[in-house]
C-alpha cells in the first residue's frame, strides 16, 4: 500500500498549483497530496498500535525534537491569536509533521522496493514537472495576469505548474541529480532517452531565471565533481552552463535581467525584518506559521491585503524563518537535525550521492527562499531520505 501511495504523490507533484483543493480562506492552501499524507499517516498509526513500538531510524531523534520545539512555541504563541489564527497556524505544523510520516512510513511499514524503483519515479515526476514548465513557457510565457491572484508577475520566464521560477528550478535540479546518477559510468548502456531527459530538464532549469537555482545547480555540480573525483565534469557542465546563459533570449521585462536589483533588495528587506522578529522573540519565536500575524502587526504586510499574501507567512530564507518562528531554541535543533543528515549523507556518498547533493542543493536554494517548508521541495526530500535509508 505504502508504494502504491508514493507512486500517487509522485504523480500529483508535478501538477503543482493545479492539484489544490478549493478552500475559501487565502490563508490555507489544501492540496490533493495533503489527503495522499494523511492516507499514510493513518497507516503509519495503525501499524505502530499493531506491533506496539516505532523504529525512529537514524534522524527519529532530532526530527522530534524539533518538531516538539515548533509545537510548545506554537501553544504559547496561541494565546493572544483569534480561534481562525491558531486553527490555520496548527493546521500547517500538522502538515509539517503529517510530512515527516513519510520518513517513518518507509521505515515501519513493510515495503520491499528497491530504491532504484523509486528512484526512477522522482525522474519522472521531475521530468514532468520540466515538460510542463516548457509548454507554460512557449503558451503561456506572460503570467502577469496572476497578479489579481497575488502571483509575482512574470513575463518569459518558466515558472511552471508552481507558479514560482526558483521553487521550480530547484525541482528541476532534483530530477537533473537523479539522472546524472542513473547514467553516471554506464555512458554506453544508456539509452538515449536518459540524455533527452537531461536536456528537457536543463532547458527547463535555465529558462527559470532564477538566481537561486543557478547557484543551486553550480553546487550540485561541485559536489558531485567532489563525490565523484572528477574535475573535468565540472569544468565542461560550468563552461556549458555559462554558454547557455550568456545565448539565453531576453525578450524583454525585469525577470530575465540577472544583473536585476529590485528583487535583490526585496529580498535584503525580507530578511532585515525577520531578523527583526528574531531578535524581539529570540527564546521560542512568534509560533510556527503565526509568523504572517506578526508581519502584519510590525506593519511588514499591507493592511488590505496580507492574508493573500503568497509569501507573506514565510521569510525568503528557511533559517531566519526557523529562527523567527521557533527562537534560538528551535534554531539550534534544526541545525542539530540538519547536521546529522550531512554526516550521514557524507558517510553513503561512496554508495550514491544523491541524497548529499540534493540536501546541498536545498540548503543552499533556503538562504534565498523559504525552501525547506515548500510543500513539493519538503515531501520529496522526506521521501529521498525515506527510501535511501531503508535501504
């Protein structure tokens, strides 16, 4: 049941913003993977009431620690909340932990997959995902429109079925990490289909535009250079890389520009007032997701407007936004949890270095987005680590 579930979520992924339910509150965002979650989450409790314990596998302890962090923050925050902001502010750590299921599900509930099978699904959830972004790109490039619906206006950029360039260039990355593993040292017996996959994937990835996911990708490629001892991948990808970038059309508008400033300061402001909520709520933070409440009470969200907000209950960068919500306390077990999935990664680089790259790749994209609680970057990862582990 549970491969059968996996398989649905990974199916559901690439459709994006097309796969959430309607919900008639701004503030919520319900999506079709959500209920897949709690499918296996219900499956998950029943299985631990049958045999009467949990195997918390190598990352149970720090992923519980923290999340017990979010929760006492979030209660003690809830007192001066309306019923509405504490309900929506619980319902998205619900999420949170519901997510991390996945982790547990892998290891508690009997399933016999080999990871390559899954593996193999990532591929084509992410090349999916990049077949999409393209057709959005050539039929639909001009997304300022969406603007009523509080989206970023973009104009030739492949933003895909997310909506959102960066969000979706990292994804693209995902899949690109999985396909270089899958034809690394087998060049010959690959079947030209693997390389198809890669250009679609890597066109998809540059016409993003996203600074963030060009970094993401520069480190990706790095490390598995690093991995793999091979000094020369990285040395021919970067100078392709560079070429593609400096060819790329430029057919007008400010999101093809990447030399723009306006979003860069966008962003330093962002950060310059979580910080602001840190240093104000420095022990437990303002409660996990209460943060779009306490933006509109320092004034940082417009009045009229802030429960429409797409970016308004996060920071653009998953640190400061830990930090933000959950205090140093919560800061400091993130990095606890964060640490101890590097060490391990580290450690099965020899056997496969997606994990350790992908785990890279999103630390880094996090400096610049809220990355690590995205919804399709959070299950993927919970659902990488899931299966590398068991097996």
């Amino acid at each position: 049941m549970l491969k059968f579930l996996i398989i649905l979520i990974l199916i559901l992924l690439p459709l994006g913003q097309l796969e959430k339910l309607p919900i008639n509150n701004p503030q919520v965002g319900l999506y079709a993977h959500d209920l897949v979650v709690l499918v296996v989450c219900l499956f998950l409790i029943k299985e631990i009431i049958k045999k009467k314990k949990i195997i918390f596998g190598k990352f149970g302890k720090p992923i519980i620690i923290f999340l017990i962090i979010a929760l006492i923050s979030s209660a003690i925050n809830s007192f001066n909340k309306t019923s509405a902001e504490i309900i929506i502010g619980f319902a998205y750590l619900a999420r949170v932990i519901g997510f991390t299921g996945i982790y547990f599900a892998f290891l508690n509930l009997k399933i016999k997959t080999k990871p390559e099978f899954f593996k193999q699904l990532m591929i084509f959830s992410g090349l999916a995902a990049a077949v999409f972004g393209l057709i959005q790109y050539f039929i639909m490039p001009d997304i300022r429109p969406l603007t009523a619906n509080e989206w970023d206006p973009h104009y030739y950029r492949v933003v895909g079925t997310y909506i959102e360039p960066g969000f979706a260039g990292l994804i693209f990355i995902f899949s690109l990490t999985l396909l270089i593993d899958k034809i690394w040292g087998k060049i010959k017996k690959q079947n030209l289909g693997y390389y198809l996959m890669v250009l679609i994937s890597y066109a998809a990835l540059c016409l993003t535009y996203s600074r963030s996911a060009y970094l993401s990708f520069t480190t990706a490629v790095a490390l598995i250079a690093i991995v793999k001892k091979s000094f020369w991948f990285f040395i021919i990808t970067m100078m392709f890389f560079i070429l593609t970038i400096s060819i790329l059309p430029r057919p007008g508008g400010e999101g093809v520009k990447l030399e723009r400033k306006s979003t860069m300061l966008s962003r330093f402001q962002n950060w310059q007032q979580g910080l602001t909520v840190a240093k104000d709520h420095w022990l437990l933070g303002v409660g996990f997701n209460f943060y779009r409440y306490t933006a509109r009470d320092y004034g940082f969200l417009d009045k009229n407007r802030w429960q429409y907000s797409h970016s308004g209950a996060g920071v653009d960068n998953s640190l400061i936004f830990i930090l933000a919500t959950t205090g140093t306390i919560g800061f400091s077990a993130f990095i606890y949890l964060l640490i101890s999935l590097f060490k391990w990664g580290y450690c099965q680089r020899k056997n496969s270095f997606v994990f350790l790259v992908i785990l890279a790749s999103t630390v880094i994209h996090g400096f610049f987005n809220n990355t690590f609680f995205y919804s399709f970057v959070m299950l993927q990862l919970w659902i990488i680590l899931g299966f590398t582990e068991n097996n």
